[in-house]
C-alpha cells in the first residue's frame, strides 16, 4: 500500500534524526547491499542512505533501485541522501497516522 502524504511527512521527520546507515559506492546496489538493507528494514523500518561521489547512481536511481529489490517505499530523496521505508508487520516498530475517510 503506497504511502500518504502525511504518513511520508510523518517519517520524513523521524529520519532526520536517524543516522545514515547504507551507503552506496562505486560498486552500485549489490546482492550484499540488498541483504544489508533488507536486515536494516526488518529491524528498524526506517532506512537513511547516501549514495557516494565515486557511484555511477544518481540518488534517485539508487532509492529506486533499492526499493524495488527490497519491496520498499521511498519516502525522501535530497541530494545524495534517501530514505525508504518498509513495514515490518510481525514487530511494527513505527506507527503510522490514519488516513482519515470523508
């Protein structure tokens, strides 16, 4: 289920105080990088990453590539930075506002 506005700003400002976790190199996405993130999104939900000067990826390429290996949704790019978020519906740790119907 994609998210709402104001669920991606709801996480958006949960992540500006978490740290930068994956990083993304000349190497590019890597099975190990999907693996890495994917144990990452299972234990926290929120993810903060940044794609390095030397990756041959745009920021933008690289949360989307992440994101459709790791059935993620993407939440925030500036810059070289990103975030995605996925749930974890066993042990969710991040609750969510409601949408509210009309």
């Amino acid at each position: 289920m994609p998210l709402t506005s104001k669920q991606r700003a709801q996480l958006r400002g949960l992540a500006m105080n978490e740290d930068t976790i994956v990083q993304v190199g000349k190497g590019g996405i890597t099975e190990n990088l999907i693996d890495s993130v994917n144990a990452a999104l299972k234990a926290r939900e929120l993810v903060k990453g940044r794609v390095l000067e030397n990756s041959m990826l745009s920021a933008r390429e690289a949360c989307d590539a992440l994101c459709e290996s790791c059935a993620a949704e993407p939440v925030q790019v500036i810059g070289t930075k990103f975030v995605i978020f996925k749930r974890n519906h066993a042990d969710p740790k991040i609750e969510l506002v409601k949408n509210k119907k009309k």
